[in-house]
C-alpha cells in the first residue's frame, strides 16, 4: 500500500520524466508534443493580427499520451473528427459578492479602502483544511494582508503576531510601495521553508534634479506558513504589473515581465528558470538570450467605442485594447491563462479592465477561441466591478463539482479615473466547464485522434439528463476492437456528474488496452461532453494538477478522484 501511495504521489512527475528522456532533440512533454530544440521560441515583434494557430495543433503528435489530467476540448488537439459542436461557457458571479470587503482600519476609508487580490492568490492548503487568501490595502504605506475560510465563501482575518492585532503579513517600507504581486503554494517544494513563495513587484519614486526617477523591480519572499516572510532576492528591473507562475508539467518557473510595444502598447515577455532564484536575473546576459516577448492583445479583442474615452488619448495609451496582466495556472492537463484586458482609459470612470480566458497545452502558445469576458465589468454604477475586474494568483480552485474563480473589483467613482472602494468577489463554473462538445436530439459523434494510455478505467464528465452516451474503442485502422463495441457498452442515459465511469460488457476494465495506440468514438444525444480520462483505479482519480487545490485534494495534482 506503501508503494502505491508513492507511485500516486509521483505519477505525473514520472509520466513528464520518461517522456522528456524519449526526446531526440527538444523536449518532448507529457502529451506528446515536440518541443524545438531553442525554447523558448524567440519573438522579435508582436502584432496586432490575430493568434497563429499553435505548433501542436497544426501538426499534432501522431500519439497523444493522456495518462496526466482529464482531458479538455477547449481545442482541437484530442479530435480527429466530430459532427458535435462546441460550446465555450462562462462563470457565474456568486450572488454573496462580494466575498471579501475592506472593514477594517488598516484597510483603509471610504472610497480608499481595499481588500482586494491584485493577483496576489487564493489557495487551498491541505495541510491546514483552509481556503486561504492573500490581497494588497490600497492606502500608503501599502499592505498585503491574510485571510482564511473554511468554505472558500465566508473569509475570517485572523489577528496575527507580524503587525499584533491585524492579518497584515507584510508592510511596504518608506524607500518604495507595491503594486502588483503573486502568492503561490508550491506543494512540489522539498525545503518546508520554502514552501509559500511571493513575487511582489515594488515601485521607488524619488526626485533627482528636480525630475520624478521612477524604479519598478520584484522582491522573492519564501515563507513556512504563508504568515512569516523572509526576503530570499531582489530581481532585476521589470514592469508593475510582472506576475509569475509555475508550469509543472516542465519544471520551469515562469516570468510574465510587463512590458509594451508602440505597436500592441502593453504585453508580456517571457522568462523561464527551473530555479526560482535565478529566474529573477533576466537582465543577466544568459538570461537575455532566451528572454523574448511573448503575447499581447490583438484585433480579436473588441474594443468599447460606448466609452468616454480620451481623446485624444496619451501617448501611451494609443493602443486601444491591451493586455493589461496574465495570470496562468496548471488546470489537469492543460494551462489555463487569465488574460486582464484592457479596454482603453475613460475621462469619467477607472480602467475597465475585464478578464478572458486562454489555453496552452506547451506553456507558451495560446488558443484564446471565446474573446467575451469571462469575468466581465458591470454596467450599472455602484456595483463591485463597475470600475474593472482582475484574476487572482492560482486561477482557480476545485471545489466538489465546481471551479471557483476569485477576482477583484472596483466600484469606482463616476466622473474620475478612481478605482473607488476595492474588494474581492468569485464566480463559479463546472468543473473541466471551460468548453462542452454538444448534441441535440439527433445523435452526433466525436472520434478522438490515437491516444495511448496505461489507466485501465474510462471517466467522463457529461451533462445529459435528457440524453445518453456511448462509446467504443477503435484501432489504428479504424476498426472496433471488441469488446469494447459501442453496443456492449453500457450506455449512460439521463445522467449528469463531472465523473462517471464507462463500462463494457465481456470486460471488467481497459487493462488489454494499455500502452497500446488506439481511438475512443462516443456517440452522444442531447448532451454535453465536457472532458475524459483514463484513471489507474475505480475512484477516478485524474492525476492531473488541480491549480490552486481544493477541499479533499491532497497535493498538487488529483490522486483522490472520489
């Protein structure tokens, strides 16, 4: 029992282990895509037309491993043919928003005060059983305080010994204050000192010869509980609004330096380190050779020509739609990026920034196939997000059958570019809910692309209460392998849960199928198909990684399925 516990601990790190030893030359990942042999790949420009279709979607691999995470259809990676149709959904708003309001002194008055995850992060700790939050208090000197909830809903600022008597955990000092910041829990770090890293970015301002000189740089903390800090390194110079993730399925740390171009004004580069202390020289000569940019906005992003906007706008902000952050996150077997974008700046009202949602499947490239909100402003003066909305460090959470996505938001305060009072709300989605593969009353098919597998159990997360769904396995030539016939299957009819198991008649699991190329055919009617897996064992159990976690989650990835 011993060793199984270990093998379910490590799987995933094992899965990307083998198969980067399989490469020739570049990185082959865990699902099979080839990476070049100069990674990352060098950008010189950025431009204004729209995404390219990602490497790996224009020639796939001719297998696909799937034995890391549950598997997306937020592209075409997995599909060979479908007469299904997709469908993107969207996260509702929790009608308790917001969740986290500013009411305490150090937080700040009236339209100054704040509690709000400008990034910053919201993580489940297992060892704790604690949904935990971290956010910044606008009003200089500048704080990022500490809070937790037992049911991700409900928050609780315990009284701390840091500053006695509040949940503040650390307080900007005279020289310089913060602007943007990322909190991550890093469950794979072996030093329990190390267990809690932060990335604040700092800003000094100071008058020499009578001119402003700005400098903007990061600050490395590490800390055992999320309370105590102990400053680890300072970085090179960077943008405000610099943010920084973790991509396990390579081991890399990643950088998203703010940056701009006259072209797509603000946007990121790109910065990888298996070290996180050596990531933060990216102005190091070595570094500079792999530092390239990386994304911006583009034409796709529609622009709000309903706003009172500058005109004529300042120089800097000649851009009309802009990429304002990236906050990213592993999401079972894909990485799901939170695009801030930048609507343009109105005279009578602060930024609208919105968040949207995007994919990559090799931590660089992106698909971003649903350009609405995905965690949109409100039009009505006075509510929490009539000034502008912002992602949380980590993404999201898995929270039974749902994701839960925290942003903050600005009330704002009509006539002005001020953010007003700054608080922090969630809205909720199904969980793999980023995009379904649908069918109505007639019956549609999707046939996967050759897949390889080692699980022996096959789970899907589907909604068809008035429906059903089927499915069977094919060769590499196209043929029904039996008895795994889509007419021994036992079909699931008027059913809805994001993990349930497929079974066939004459086969107690797929084991015969294991390491071997193969196809998988549903056939579905008057549903919605949201993602598939092969599990180890019975209990579903997806050994892909689970973001920020979530309650019953015991690490980084999912190795308790049920």
């Amino acid at each position: 029992m011993r060793w199984r516990a270990a093998v379910g601990k490590w799987f995933p790190a094992l899965v990307v282990l083998c198969w980067v030893c399989r490469a020739g030359g570049g990185e082959t990942l865990y699902n099979g895509i080839e990476l070049p042999g100069t990674w990352p790949p060098k950008i010189k420009a950025l431009s204004r037309e729209p995404l390219e279709t990602p490497p790996y979607l224009v020639s796939p691999p001719a297998i696909i491993p799937i034995d890391v995470g549950r598997q997306l259809f937020v592209d075409d990676f997995l599909i060979e043919q479908t007469t299904l149709t997709r469908t993107h959904h969207l996260p509702v708003y929790h009608p308790a928003n917001p969740v986290l309001r500013p009411d305490k002194p150090w937080e700040g008055k009236g339209s100054a005060a704040a509690a709000m995850a400008f990034s910053d992060g919201v993580w489940f700790d297992p060892a704790d059983q604690l949904f935990k939050i971290w956010y910044m208090t606008h009003e200089r000197p500048r704080a990022t305080c500490y809070a937790t909830s037992r049911d991700g809903i409900h928050w609780d600022k315990p009284a701390l010994d840091v500053e006695p008597g509040t949940n503040v955990v650390l307080r900007d000092g005279p020289e310089a204050f913060r602007d943007s910041s990322t909190v991550w829990l890093d469950l794979e770090e072996k030093d329990p000192q190390r267990r809690y890293k932060m990335f604040p970015v700092y800003v000094e301002e100071k008058i020499v010869d009578g001119k402003t000189q700005v400098r903007k740089w990061m600050r490395i903390y590490f800390s055992p509980d999320g309370i105590h800090w102990t400053r680890a390194a300072e970085s090179d110079e960077c943008g405000d609004r610099t943010t920084v993730f973790r991509n396990p399925f390579r081991g890399k740390w990643v950088f998203g330096l703010r940056s701009g171009t006259p072209l797509v004004g603000r946007c990121r580069e790109y910065v990888e380190s298996a070290e996180v202390l050596e990531g933060a020289r990216w102005n190091s000569k070595e570094a500079k050779e792999k530092r390239t940019l990386w994304i911006g906005a583009d034409t796709l992003d529609p622009e709000r020509h309903d706003l009172n906007l500058f005109d004529p706008v300042p120089s800097y902000d000649q851009v009309p739609v802009q990429l304002y952050n990236l906050d990213c996150a592993p999401y079972e077997s894909v990485m799901v990026g939170l695009f801030t974008i930048w609507r343009g700046q109105p005279r009578d009202r602060g930024k609208p920034n919105e968040v949207c949602v995007g994919y990559s499947r090799d931590g660089f490239h992106w698909t971003r196939p649903d350009r609405r909100p995905f965690c949109p402003v409100s039009e009505k003066e006075g509510d929490w997000n009539w000034s502008n909305v912002q992602s949380a460090g980590g993404c999201c959470l898995v929270v039974g059958d749902q994701l839960y996505f925290y942003v903050s938001g600005r009330e704002g305060i009509k006539g002005t570019k001020s953010n007003g009072r700054c608080a922090t709300s969630l809205a909720t989605l199904r969980r793999d809910g980023f995009a379904s593969m649908d069918a109505g009353g007639s019956a549609g098919g999707l046939t996967t692309r050759l897949l390889e597998f080692s699980g022996n159990h096959l789970f899907v997360n589907v909604a068809a209460p008035q429906g059903s769904l089927r499915a069977e396995v094919l060769d590499e030539k196209g043929s029904v392998i039996a008895p795994f016939t889509a007419e021994n299957c036992q079909a699931l009819e008027h059913v809805d849960g994001t993990r349930i198991e497929l079974s066939w008649r004459g086969a107690t699991d797929l084991s015969a199928l294991a390491h071997r190329a193969v196809k998988l055919r549903f056939t579905l009617t008057q549903g919605a198909l949201y993602s598939f897996w092969m599990s180890p064992g019975s209990s579903g159990a997806s050994h892909g990684y689970v973001a920020a976690g979530g309650p019953g989650l015991t690490g980084a990835t999912d190795t308790v399925g049920k």
